[in-house]
C-alpha cells in the first residue's frame, strides 16, 4: 500500500501566484480553465528566476476592485460553479484570513474590510490553489519553513514591517514555521501563508518518497541572491513494513500516574505501539524511557501529543523495519458471551491465538466467575483454532 505525498519548499517564500504557478507547472491545475471557471483574465508563461524553469501566473482584475467582507467573499464562492469539496477548502482560507487580521487590528473578523484580500487576484489565488488541491489528491501536504523576507513593504494600511503583522499571527494560529531573511523584501503574503495552513498536515525537510513528479511557480522578482520559486515536489511513500520510526523520549519529571493516559492517546493516534522502560538517568535519578512505535505517515501526530500529554521537550527518532504477521479476529463463545480472538498467520496458516483480555473480563464479570477461569475457556478455544490450522 502506498500513499501520495506533496512537499512545498518555501525557501523564497510563498505567494497565492507561486502556488498556481506551480500546481499548474505540475498538471493539477488548468490554467484557462480557472479563467473560464471565475470570469477573471488569467495568464501563465513559462519562465525563469536565477536560472531555473517554472510556470508564471498574472492575473489581471479590473481597476477598480471595492473592498470586502467576509460574507462578500463567502458569496462569491457559492456563486461559483466549484465542486462543494473545494468550495469548503476556500471558505476555511477566506476564514483564517478573516481571523488573522481581525485580531491584528482588532475587530471582529466579519467586520474585517479586505484590501488586497479582497482583491479579484486573491480570490483567484485561493480558489485556483484548492482546486489544484484537489486534483492532485494528496493523501498528506508536507511544507518546508518558510522563507518570510525582512524590511518595509507598502499595503492598503500603509507601510508595514516584513514579515507583515498578518502572516506572524497566520503563522501563530498554525503549525507552519517561518524565519526571517534571507533578504530584505516580502517573500511570504498573508494569502499563500493562509493557503499553506489550510493544507499543510506536517512540517520539515522533504519527506521520503519516490519522486513522481515536480511544479515550480515563479514569483514576482528576480532575485540575485537566489531563485525566488516555489517547488513542488509529489511522489509516493510507502507504508511497507520499513517506513516505520521509533520515537523515543527519556522523562524524569512526570507524575507516574499520567502515564497510563499518555499510553492510551499515543494508540489513539495510530501508534503501532507504545511502552515504558524504566531508566536510571545522571546523578541518579529515576526515570522512564517512553518508546513509540508509529508509521512515518502518523509520526508528527505520535510526536505531538509526547510532547503535549508528557514533560518532555525533545524525541529522538530512529528509522526502524518491521515483519509483522497477517492477523485477522475471530469471535469465540464463552458462556453465551462473544470474546474476541486475535489470529495470526504465517503463509496463510494460524500461528498465534489469542483472546483480548478486555473481553474475557467482561464476560467473567457478566458470568459471576474468576477472571482467570474464564481466561482459560477462552484460551481452550483459541487453542482449537490453532489445532485446526494445522489440519
């Protein structure tokens, strides 16, 4: 089983234009068809930003664009002839923009009065990126720290420090990460900042996977000191048995009774597994080793809740393989209650049963008798299971 991933390198930030650039140059995104799709003259050409190829998109609005409020925009994409999917992707960006510079200037974001938000460009951007989106069908958007810019830049406020007050707070009301630099211009607007947080599940350094195919959007500048694009790279990742990593964190300062909780939400999260091994640590103190075991595709989430559920603050990881046997349940009875017996098989015959303990005692405390009695019918049957296997 495979899954399709996307990675975003930012590293010259991102704008609404870069990413229609480069779902366009990657096949997600039909250019003309956005145009015909929203009645807005949109064009690309193919060009060049310090040496490397990618796809330029200029949309051209009328001159005299009024400004907007959220409902207006929200209006605008039920008038749309966009499938509801996409629709409800656009409406979660206009909405985290809304947000964004409402608390920046303080007023409630449907009073908000968009300036360049609101423009046609943006709703263009927005809309054209969700359904690129779509198209591609990523199973999970992966998107590098984003390059920010630094220096002044003029708005419809006036002029505003880069990085600008609305992309700090996009990024304060999301897991995207961003850093200042590494020239002094505004690389990152608060639309392709929204556009990111809207799709983006984890963030670092592109993920493992097989390269199946890459889109650069160019931006507005030529920059001497480095290309100014956007890549987008998709590719497929498989969730064989050898994309597994153990993420492991030393813990000396955790109330022993919380961690049975954090055993729990890190199999809620989709751990393979989870477990504690006791440590002795420098200057003698005792404390515990927390083991996760998880597939890469569900490692950001197993990550964030050690670091929330538990003390710690930081994970080692460690990529690791893994064999595991088809299993399979079967329900046996034991005194007219249902227990549940895990099976695995090995070229198709059972070599393990098992019953889940849960159920053996919940059916002792139904039947009125020892746990450890009814465990054992329950055990006597899985053991037939094995027995007829082997026939």
């Amino acid at each position: 089983m495979t899954s399709r991933l996307g990675w975003i390198d930012a590293g010259s930030g991102v704008s609404g234009d870069m990413l229609l650039g480069a779902l366009g140059d990657v096949g997600a995104l039909d250019i003309a068809g956005l145009a015909a799709t929203l009645g807005v003259d949109v064009s690309a050409a193919a060009g060049t930003r310090g040496g490397l190829r990618g796809l330029a998109v200029t949309v051209r609005p009328g001159d005299d664009q009024p400004h907007r409020r959220l409902a207006d925009l929200l209006g605008l994409l039920d008038r749309a002839a966009i499938d509801p999917a996409v629709r409800d992707r656009a409406a979660g960006v206009f909405r985290r923009l809304a947000t964004a510079e409402g608390r920046v200037h303080g007023v409630a974001p449907d009073t908000v009065e968009f300036h360049e938000v609101g423009a046609v460009d943006t709703i263009v951007d927005v809309v054209g990126s969700c359904l690129g989106f779509a198209t591609l069908g990523l199973d999970r958007l992966s998107v590098s720290p984003i390059a920010l810019g630094g220096g002044r830049t003029t708005s419809g406020h006036g002029v505003v420090p880069v990085p600008g007050p609305a992309v700090l707070e996009l990024l304060a009301t999301s897991d995207l990460v961003g850093y200042g630099g590494p020239v002094d211009v505004e690389l990152a607007t608060p639309t392709g900042v929204a556009i990111l947080a809207e799709f983006a599940e984890t963030i670092g350094p592109m993920p493992s996977m097989t390269v199946t195919a890459t889109g650069v959007g160019l931006g507005g500048r030529d920059l001497a000191e480095q290309p100014n694009v956007l890549r987008l790279v998709v590719g497929e990742a498989s969730t064989a048995d050898g994309d597994w990593l153990l993420l492991e964190a030393n813990v000396d300062d955790l109330d022993p009774r919380l961690w049975p909780g954090v055993l729990t939400r890190l199999l809620d999260a989709g751990a393979g597994d989870a477990w504690l091994t006791p440590i002795l640590m420098k200057k003698g103190r005792a404390a515990h080793t927390i083991s996760v075991l998880v597939a890469q595709r569900l490692a950001e989430a197993a990550a964030r809740v050690l670091f929330t559920e538990s003390s710690t603050i930081g994970i080692r990881t460690t990529r690791v393989g893994k064999r595991a046997l088809e299993r399979d349940w079967v329900t046996v009875d034991v005194g007219g209650h249902a227990v549940r017996v895990k099976i695995a098989r090995l070229d198709g015959r059972v070599v393990n049963a098992v019953p889940e303990y849960d159920d053996v005692a919940a059916a002792a405390f139904a039947l009125d008798r020892p746990v450890k009695t009814v465990l054992a019918t329950a055990n006597a049957a899985a053991a037939r299971l094995l027995d007829d296997s082997e026939h």
